[in-house]
C-alpha cells in the first residue's frame, strides 16, 4: 500500500513554495522517514501510544495558549530576537526592511518567482523555518493529535474554519523568527562578503566559465555565512534528540530553547575572538590587510553587541532604583517575596514602593521573559 506524499518538506516544514513531491504515492517508511526528517519520533502504538497522545494532545495545548495564542508572548518574541541581533552586532534598518518584505509577502503567499527562489535558498541553508519553539510545538500537537488528510481533527478542524486561523497563527510567529533570522543573514553575508577572497577573470577565460566561478565563490560564502548565522541564533533543528524528547515529559517545556540560548553564547564569544584574533582570515586563506582589518571590525562589533546585551538590563535596573529611590535591601526582600521564576531575573521599576491598604507594592517590568540571555544571566547572579 502506497501513501500520497503530504504538502511537508523534511522534517515536516511546511512553506508555500512548489514541493516535488507532492501528489506522489509513497512507500509508507519512506513518506514517514521524509516527514519526519531528524526529528524524534513519539508516536507509538497500543495502550502506551495512546495514554502519550492523549498528554501530548493536552500539553500541545496548554503551551499554544502561552505562546502563538498569547499577545504579549509575540511581543516578547520580537523583543528578545532585538535582543539576539544586538549581540550579533547586526542591527540594520536597511536588512531590516528587506527581511519584512519577505516576510510578510510570504505570509500572506504573494511572493514574485524571484522572491520564491530566494526563499527556497533561505531554506536550503538552514536559515528559516527553524523556529524552536514554533517547531516544538508543532511537532507535540502532531504527536497529539492525528493530523493528515485522513485524520478525525484534521476534518474537524477544516470544517470549524480553526485549522485556517491555526495555521496562520502558528505561521505569524515563526515568521517573527523568521524575519530576524533573515535579516542577521543577510547582514552577516553583506559584512563578510567585504573580506571573502574576490573572483577575477583570468586572460582569455571565457565569459561563461567566470559566471560559474562567481557563482560557486558567492555560494561558498552563502555556506560560510548560514553557518555562522545558525550557531548564533537559536534553531530547532540543531538541538540534540535528547532535550527534543523532552517534549513529551511533564518537566520539558520548552527546554530547547534555553539550551540553544547557551549554544549560542558559546559561538558569539568563539567567533568573536575568532574574527579579532586572525584566526578566521587564516583559516579562510585572507592576506590581504584591509580584509583582515574588516574581519577585526566585525568581530570588535560583535564584542560591543555581547557587552550591552550583558550590561544593559543591569543598568537599567539601577537606573530606574535610583530615580525611584529603591535601596538594593529593598530590591533583595522584594525577590525573596517572588515566584521562583521571577527570582532573580532583571527587573525595572517603574514606581516607588507603595503602601496599599497595609501591602508594600512596587510596579515593574520583568526583563526576564523578554532577555532570552536571561537563562544564562540569572545562574550567575
């Protein structure tokens, strides 16, 4: 019996470009090995499967209302993406603008050939689509649930108009990554390129045969520059199996993405000294000085990006405890009377401490939601 191929790439990404594979009749190992790309596999079968669907129906659920269906999540999603490209040291209006474009000509699926193409490239290196939390979350509601075009909440879902409204919101914030995610690469690729080694055209070569050779240059810093972009920006793809089958374990929410955080940290500091020191012009065959001395720019600037991401939050903190008139005796009972998760974390205060009917109370943000580097920042304090 052969299965037709759904509207998935590997891995199960979904996008709007044309997928080769779709329409074709598959042989049902192959179909699954396809769509389930390097992910783990959860669905088992018998008394077992059946007792994990149903928790995993239940956790996809509960983690979808704290993220896609949450207002404020989005705005601390695009928030903290600020946050990553400023340690990059890639913070660009231009790319930027650029970046949404794409975007959101994706989302709403009026992208030009081009446009598509591009796109298409974008996924080929590893750059979109790769959302940790977004991809978590979809592959627990695929565990969940039996989706597919057989599938009981699949039809359900169709007939309801939910799946619609599911789909684009889940898409809507894997596009807020994907917008950073775009626009750090491309950034990246205009920084780097200023030092890759330049094609000249040899005496006699012929046109066509220098095209290629510009073609090939360009693509092996395409390559350079996606692997760079990938190891300082969170991407699901990357994380190891194990914390993947964290998924379906009471205590793994969103394990992922504080992991990729510390994998990211560790690439930032490595390529930055790797920039400054040479060490990326000597392994990429660089000589010439003014390449060498663009390479320490970029990395000085990544350096400077780290640095206010790390110290940042810490002053504003005491900035606002000074205009507020808040001693750091203060500040100390007050995370003592905070949940565990808040403990800790940088909080600005936007009042004094008040009284209110007998209850000291104090207004503030907690950073803690909205600096990914949080999970890194608060074990040390």
């Amino acid at each position: 019996t052969f299965l037709q191929a759904s509207n998935v790439g590997l891995g199960g990404i979904r996008s709007n470009l044309n997928n080769p594979l779709e329409g074709l009749f598959l042989d049902p190992v192959w179909k699954e090995a396809i769509e389930q790309g390097i992910d783990l596999n959860l669905k088992m079968k018998g008394p077992l499967g059946k007792g994990l669907r149903s928790w995993m129906a239940f956790k996809a659920l509960s983690q979808a209302a704290k993220t896609i269906y949450s207002i404020p999540t989005h705005g601390r999603n695009i928030m903290g993406n600020f946050f990553m490209m400023a340690a990059n040291g890639t913070v660009n209006p231009m790319t930027f603008g650029k970046a949404f474009k794409t975007t959101a000509k994706r989302y709403v699926g009026k992208m030009s050939p081009a446009e598509q193409e591009r796109l298409a490239r974008y996924i080929q290196l590893g750059i979109v689509d790769s959302s940790v939390t977004a991809s978590a979350l979809r592959k627990a509601a695929g565990e969940g649930f039996q989706f597919g075009p057989n599938g009981m909440i699949d039809k359900a879902l169709t007939r309801s108009g939910a799946k619609f409204f599911n789909r684009k919101t889940l898409q809507l914030y894997e596009a807020e990554d994907n917008l950073f995610k775009i626009a750090n690469f491309e950034n990246l690729l205009k920084n780097y390129r200023k030092s890759f080694p330049k094609v000249e055209k040899l005496p006699n070569e012929k046109q066509a045969d220098y095209l290629k050779r510009v073609a090939k240059n360009e693509e092996q810093l395409e390559k350079f520059v996606a692997q760079r972009s990938r190891d300082m920006m969170p991407n699901y793809n990357l994380v190891p199996k194990a914390l993947k089958f964290t998924r379906a374990l009471p205590v793994g929410n969103f394990v992922a993405f504080p992991a990729e955080m510390a994998r990211n940290a560790k690439n930032l500091v490595k390529y930055a000294w790797q920039d400054i020191s040479g060490k990326t012009a000597r392994n990429m065959g660089i000589t010439d000085p003014k390449a060498i001395a663009n390479l320490r720019k970029i990395g000085l600037k990544r350096l400077a990006g780290m640095t206010t991401v790390a110290l940042a939050g810490d002053e504003a903190v005491e900035r606002s405890k000074a205009f507020f008139g808040i001693s750091d005796e203060q500040e100390a009972a007050l995370n003592q009377t905070l949940p565990e998760w808040e403990k800790g974390t940088n909080k600005i205060f936007l009042s004094p401490i008040k009284d209110v009917n007998g209850e000291l109370k104090v207004d503030y943000i907690n950073m803690g939601p909205i600096d990914p580097y949080s999970y890194l920042k608060v074990p040390v304090k």
